[in-house]
C-alpha cells in the first residue's frame, strides 16, 4: 500500500506559474467581460463580477499545450476613467511538472486563446 501510494503521489503534480502580465485595451470593462464570456475556447471556472467593484477577477480555464490539458489562469479586469480597460495575466496553474519556459508557454496560450480571439 505505501509503494501504491507513493506512485500515485509521484504522477500528482500542480505546477503554479506567476506571470502579472498587463494588456491595454480599447474597450470598457463591461464589453472586454462580455467579449470573454463568449469565447468558445475558454471556460469559467470562477467570476467574482460585481458591476461595483473595480477591479474584477476572473478565473478561467482553456486548453494548452502543458501536458496536453488545460491551464487555469487568474485575470484582473479594470477599468480606466477614459473608457479603457486592462487585463492582467495574474498567474496559472496546470496539473503536471513544471516545464522549461513554462512562463512563455502560459502567456502564449493565454494571447492564443483570449487575447487574439476578443474582437476589440
């Protein structure tokens, strides 16, 4: 049983990434979270939206070439007095062993994913 066991715990992992990437963007917080909710390719996995606070946090999930699975990610949204709003990478996290340039792989998915794909 205890070799079961630490075979088991030995395939586990949960690899944290920490990125805090900004990106600007032209559009209002309202219509940036709207242009999200509407990507096929991403799943919420958490929304803690409230029309009152600035800023917002989202936790999304959207599939990734880390092990072959999905990564999780953090994301601030907040608005500017001008009408601008910015997304900011906050961190990830996949379940496997953390990899070579992982950082980069995470920030790549994540334009791939939800960046490129929002119409602004």
């Amino acid at each position: 049983m205890l070799i079961a066991a630490f075979a088991f715990g030995a395939t586990s992992y949960i690899s944290n990434v920490e990125v805090n990437k900004p990106y600007s963007v032209n559009i209002s917080k309202d219509s940036l979270i709207n242009h999200i909710e509407r990507l096929d390719s991403v799943n919420f996995v958490n929304r803690n939206l409230q029309s009152t606070t600035n800023p917002d946090t989202m936790k999304i999930s959207f599939p990734s070439n880390l092990c072959f699975d999905n990564v999780e990610i953090n994301i601030i949204i907040e608005e500017h007095t001008d009408g601008t709003s910015t997304i900011t990478l906050q961190d990830a996290k996949y379940d496997c062993p953390k990899e070579k340039n992982e950082q980069d792989k995470v920030i790549k998915g994540f334009e791939d994913k939800v960046i490129n794909q929002v119409d602004f």
